[in-house]
C-alpha cells in the first residue's frame, strides 16, 4: 500500500519533466531532419579532414579511430547525394583510403600506453586530405581568390 501510494507522488511529480523532454526531444529530431542539415558538399569535406587530423596527432587508440569510415558521411548512400561527380569520386576514395590506413597501422595504436603511429602512415593521410582539397577547390564549393580581392 504505501509502495503504491510513494508510487503515485512520483509518477504525478515526473510527469511534467516527461512532458518536457518528449517536447525537446521532438524539437532535437527536427532541427536533425534533412531539410535543416547543410547541402552534403558543405561538411563532408571538414568533418573528413577533422578526423585525419585526429589521425595524425594520434597519442591514443579512440584518436586512431575516430570513426568506421565505412558509416556516416562515407555510406554509399550518402556519397552518392553529392553534387559533383570528381568531388564524389575524391570522397569515396578518401574515404577507403582513410578505411586502409587506419587498418594498416592499427596495431601501432592497439594500447594506450603505446601509441606510435609512423611517420609513413601521417604522410599517407596528409597525401589523402591533399586530394580532398584539390577536388574541393576544383568542385566549385569555393571561388577562386583574385589579385584585386
């Protein structure tokens, strides 16, 4: 009996708070739908450099693998709303790319203690984030700079 009574104080008492979080929990889901998120061109591009980044500096394992570079941004259907094709092209190779490295050297990074990625495998992702930014440029997402400007 008095389990049931404390029972009802608390359940009258949560529900506001419930009310409350189902109402910013609608309002979180949709500000994330589609038609609020940046065109795909627009982030793709960072979020991968972002991730090499933390890739090269890598001092432990969670900074090796940042990501699976098979989800996200680099789903197949995801690359495949990108506008431009040579941009489209340069992300999915990126991406496998960015996939073999961190496999590659995973056992340079498998301990927290012990974390020494090769100077070779941070030249081969500088190389990746280099391809990334030529075919950004040349994608049209950014105008070219004048000597005038």
């Amino acid at each position: 009996m008095v389990f049931a009574v404390v029972a009802l104080i608390i359940g009258a008492a949560l529900t506001p708070v419930m009310i409350g979080g189902v109402k910013n929990y609608k309002e979180v889901k949709r500000l994330q739908s589609r038609e609020f998120a940046p065109p795909p061109g627009a982030w793709v591009r960072p979020w991968l450099i972002h991730k090499a980044e933390l890739m090269i500096t890598a001092e432990q394992p969670w900074e090796w693998h940042p990501t699976d570079f098979k989800f996200g941004p680099c789903f197949p259907g995801n690359v495949a709303q990108l506008p431009n094709d040579e941009f489209r092209t340069a992300i999915r190779y990126s991406c496998g790319e960015f996939s073999r490295i961190q496999n590659a050297y995973a056992i340079e990074c498998a301990t927290t203690n012990n974390c020494l990625i090769p100077e070779s495998a941070r030249g081969e992702l500088r190389a990746v984030v280099a391809v990334l930014d030529e075919a950004f440029s040349n994608a049209g997402f950014v105008q070219p700079v004048t000597e005038e400007q």
